[in-house]
C-alpha cells in the first residue's frame, strides 16, 4: 500500500505553485506596462512635438489606453507611467522624430498640465 504525501508538504508544494503563478502572472503585466507605457509615450510625442497638434486631439487618436496612464509633459518629452506597471520616456530629436527609452526613477511633478504650443 501507498503512503500518501503529508499535508503539510502537500501545503508547501500548493504554496510554491501558487507563487510561480503570480510570478508569471507578474512578469507578464509588467511586459504589456513597458509596452504601453512605450507606445503612449511615443504617440503623445510624435503627435504633439513633431506634428504639432494639441493634446485633445492627440488623446482622442490613441483612445481609451489613455485612460490608464499618468502623463507628464516636459520640455519636448513626454514620460508616462502606465497603470503603475511600468515607465517610459519619449523624447524628441531634431531630424529623428520621438525616441522611447525606459524612465528611470519616480514620475516627476507635472511642470506643465499641457504642451505649449510654438
């Protein structure tokens, strides 16, 4: 006859599957923040630096993601922090357009509500 496991290493090896489970579950969201937080970072900077248009505008083409980011406008960059997950800085280049990089640090206070306009 088979000896069963005992339940306290029945606990452990539920308790290990369940951490490998948040552990996938937690790369993979932080995966889709870098992606967001990229594109909405590029977007916003292409839109608003290289084609000149107003935020609105801007935020009405991209859509409802939008609505997950914070957004903080710089001198000619944009940083976004999407759902808390990850952050992403695009900044403009002369002659390159917008190039997206991660964004190291916390989000800095918003210095500008809304691009100005040139």
């Amino acid at each position: 006859m088979r000896k069963l496991p005992s339940f306290s290493t029945i606990i452990g090896v539920l308790l290990i599957a369940i951490f490998a489970i948040v552990m996938v579950i937690g790369y993979q969201a932080r995966k889709y923040g870098q992606i967001g937080a990229g594109y909405i970072a590029h977007q916003m900077c292409s839109c608003l630096y290289v084609q000149n248009r107003d935020e609105q505008s801007c935020r009405a083409e991209i859509g409802n993601q939008m609505d997950r980011a914070q957004i903080v406008y710089l001198d000619e960059r944009v940083i976004v922090n999407f759902s808390g997950l990850d952050q992403a800085e695009a900044r403009l280049k002369p002659g390159y357009g917008c190039n997206v990089q991660d964004f190291v640090g916390s989000m800095p206070a918003a210095v500008l509500t809304e691009p100005t306009a040139d």
